[in-house]
C-alpha cells in the first residue's frame, strides 16, 4: 500500500511538472500581436551587425562560390568577445550572417556539405554566437541569404530543390537555436538578385517562419525597389544607407531599420586593424539617437577578423559609442501601421487597358513590376480609367495602388464578374494625397479590376496596381 501511494504521488507530481513545463512554453511562445512586436523592435535602438562568414578571408564581398571551405579558419574565435563588445556600446541585440551571398553555411546544417563542420573550424558558429549573446542578456537576430550563388540559386536557375532547401535551412535556424527575435533577409526581390517573389514564393516562406516562430520579425532588405509608405514584402522597414537609401527624418510612420557598416566594408578586410573606423560621434548622434526618434532602429556593422575577432580600433569605438548611447531612452510610439503585403500580385504583367495615355507612358508600366515607371493618363482625358484583365475568374481582397508622387485625387474601384462591373469598398469614392493606398475589403471573384478616376487638376497616373488575395 505504501508502494502504491509514493507512486501515486509520483504520478501526480510528474503530471504537475509537465503542466508547468506546458505553461511556460506557451507562455514564451504564445503570438503577440505584430504591432506590439514592431515596436518592440524598434526600442531595442541599436543593435550589432556582424558580418563574419567565408568572405571575411577574401578581399571581396561578394566571395567565390566555389572557395573551399578549408580557407574558413579562424585560430581564436571567441563570440563571448563580440558580445561583450557590443554590451560596451549598450547595443541591445546582434544579428550574424549565417549564409551569405556564396552559399557557405556557419552552421551544423544537414542541408548542404558547404558549411563550417567540413572547415577546419568544425565548430557551429551560429551556436556560439547565440549563447554568446545571451549570456550578456542581449537579443539574437539572423541574417539569410536567399541569393546562393554556390548552389546556384540565382536567376535562371531556380528550382523545386533549392526551394527545398531555402525552407529546410531556415527550419534549422529557427528550430535549433531558441528564440530569434527577427530575421533579416537579403537577396530577395532587389534589383541587384533578381530573384523574385515568384521565383522563391514570399508567401510560403513567411508563413513557414510564423509557423516555427510567431513573434519572430522577418525583414527583408528590399527598400531598393519599394516605396517608403508601405510595409512591402517585410514586418520593417530597412535602409541600407552605403546603398543610398536614407530614411525620412520627416515624413517616417513605419518601424524601421537603418543600417551602417563601421568602416568600408561589410566583411573584414587586411587593411581594417590600420584604417580609421568611422566616428563614434557621427555614429550615435547623427545616427542611433535621432533615427530612435523617427521609429527606427540603427544597426551598426562590425566585422570580425580572419582570427574570429574584433579588431582593436573597433573594439574602441564601441567603447565610445557606449558613453554617448544609453539605454532605456523614451522612445516614440510609432503610428500603427497597416499589415505587411505579403502574397502574390495578381496584377504582375497582365494585359491591361486604359483611357488615353500621355505619350508612351502607356497601360504596362502600371503592372511591370517597376516602381520607377508609370501610366499616366493624357491631360485631355476629363474622367481616366484603368483595367486589368485576370484572365479566369480570380479571388482577391486586397487593392494597392501606388503613386509615383503623392498628388491629389478621386477614384473609385470596381471588378468585373459574369459580364458585369460591381463597386467594391460599397462604391464610395476615395480620396488621397498619399503615394500608396492600400484597400482591404471581404473576398471577390473577378475578372478584370478598374479603378476610375474623377476629373482632377492634373492628370492620374499609376505606378503600380497591385492586386491580392491575401490569407489564404
């Protein structure tokens, strides 16, 4: 009898452990909402970029896809020295680039023999980076690329296998490692890739990342190609600021992300211990601080050396970024912003009709999937329109219409379905100075869209319509 209560006791305290065990899960990863998390983000303030991967041992950035990974060697690597570094310029988070544009992987993937166990290093460097930095209580982020030149997923090349393998490792990523606070995307849908949406599916990839990891942030850097006042194709806003793209001290309203490397690399470079780093000043005051005020957080690259670590002069910066920048600062509340467009544009190179077009901004430069070309009606037209045709009957809930510049109009939308134009958004006119508006409305099945346009000052244009059908 005695046996049998101590078993029962057991039982009982085993089942309440697990309970407990349950709860705790769910409470890590029970989904937050996505405007919660985007300013969540955005108070970290400024964070780490370290770039550190096969290219940090050549002189380019871009490195030979076919470098042997025997050249990735470093003697004393010590993440827990990159941590502390960052913690020195009261950064609040890193980011480390798990796969670049070549393909070598600095993790123990099963995807792929290109990667750091078959380097002389033998060691998961994403695995240290994250204890790392978590020891030091700062948040862990990942960069992916999606642009593999090693495995040939670059244009005219992709297939079915490498969109297995995009999934496959990123699963990893987002399985092995704990929690990743975001996960920041490169090569994907820039002019420089040229690797559409289409040709690895956004839509999937996004939704197998919330899958694994709710509350994990995909970003991806693609600010290149879309306009500013929309959350296209990423939960944030990047700026890569040595590209040429600076964010609106202005005009801002999304969460965003600038980044900037230290010196004039991206990867460390044999002349990087004797040339002078950026100024510590500039960085933090005329960067972190005032990008802070604007909803946007500033991640400064630095990169570690051939050895695994950051250099000196560097290491000193950080320590004077640290006096300049500190935490808990009262940031701003950014306005909330409409949800990411995420899934497939409908309207992308389908044929379409207008009113009379001005010269030869004719009815394609609305869907060539080009944000720097545009229809624009002719002056003499009193009431423009514009059509695309879907060819079979499509569903969709989801209209955007994008300006070049932000001009005063009036247009109403409508679809066409079984030989009949129906209103959508209850036939009311809308009215807009903005550059980009984005109309959610319950689910149609259509044929063609219009938008018609009132008489105005001065003549519509478009340079995108998109159309989608989102949530599917």
């Amino acid at each position: 009898m005695k046996n049998i209560k101590i078993s029962t006791i057991t039982l009982l305290i085993l089942a309440l452990l697990s309970t407990v065990a349950k709860t705790q899960e769910k409470s890590v990863t029970a989904k937050m909402p996505l405007n919660e998390l985007q300013q969540q983000f955005v108070d970290l303030g400024f964070g780490m970029f370290i770039h550190y991967n096969i290219p940090t041992y050549m002189e380019d950035d871009w490195a030979d896809p076919d470098a042997s990974p025997a050249i990735f060697n470093p003697k004393q690597l010590n993440t827990d020295q990159w941590a502390m570094a960052a913690k020195s310029a009261n950064m609040s988070y890193g980011c480390l680039t798990t796969k670049h544009h070549s393909g070598f992987a600095i993790w123990d993937t099963k995807t792929t023999t290109y990667n750091v166990m078959n380097s002389p290093l033998k060691r998961d460097v994403v695995k240290e980076y994250v204890t790392s930095f978590r020891k030091q209580g700062l948040k862990v982020m990942l960069y992916y690329s999606i642009l593999d030149t090693h495995h040939k997923l670059r244009p005219g090349h992709i297939n079915a296998s490498h969109i297995k393998m995009v999934k496959e490792q990123l699963t990893e990523l987002l399985t092995n490692y704990g929690e990743i606070s975001a996960l920041v995307i490169d090569g994907w849908d820039a002019p420089w890739s040229r690797i559409s949406y289409d040709d690895v599916p956004f839509e999937e990839i996004y939704k197998l990342i919330k899958s694994i990891q709710p509350n994990c942030l995909v970003m991806d850097l693609n600010a290149a190609k879309y306009p500013a006042e929309a959350l296209f194709y990423t939960d944030i806003k990047s700026y890569e600021q040595g590209a040429g793209q600076h964010i609106s001290k202005e005009t801002n309203k999304l969460p965003a992300l600038a980044c900037l490397p230290l010196q004039a690399n991206w990867f460390w470079k044999s002349s990087f211990p004797t040339t002078a780093v950026k100024s510590p000043a500039v960085m933090i005051n005329e960067n972190a601080l005032p990008y802070n005020q604007v909803y946007c957080n500033f991640i400064l690259n630095v990169a570690p050396n051939r050895d695994g670590l950051i250099d000196e002069n560097a290491l000193t910066a950080l320590k004077e970024m640290g006096k300049l920048y500190k935490p808990g600062l009262a940031l701003p509340k950014f306005p909330r912003a409409d949800a990411p467009i995420i899934s497939h544009n409908l309207a992308k190179g389908r044929p379409c009709n207008s009113s009379w077009s001005n010269d030869m901004d004719i009815m394609d430069f609305a869907v060539d999937d080009d944000f720097g070309t545009s229809w624009h009606a002719n002056p003499k037209v009193d009431s423009a329109w514009f059509e695309v045709e879907l060819g079979k009957k499509v569903p969709l809930n989801m209209v955007v219409l994008s300006r070049r510049k932000a001009v005063q109009s009036s247009y109403v939308l409508e679809y066409f379905s079984n030989n009949k134009w129906y209103p959508l958004l209850g036939g009311l006119h809308q009215v807009s100075s903005s550059r980009i508006n984005i109309h959610r409305f319950a689910r149609v099945f259509a044929e063609k869209v219009r938008v018609k346009f009132d008489k105005t000052a001065s003549a519509p244009s478009i340079a995108e319509l998109g159309i989608f059908n989102e949530g599917i």
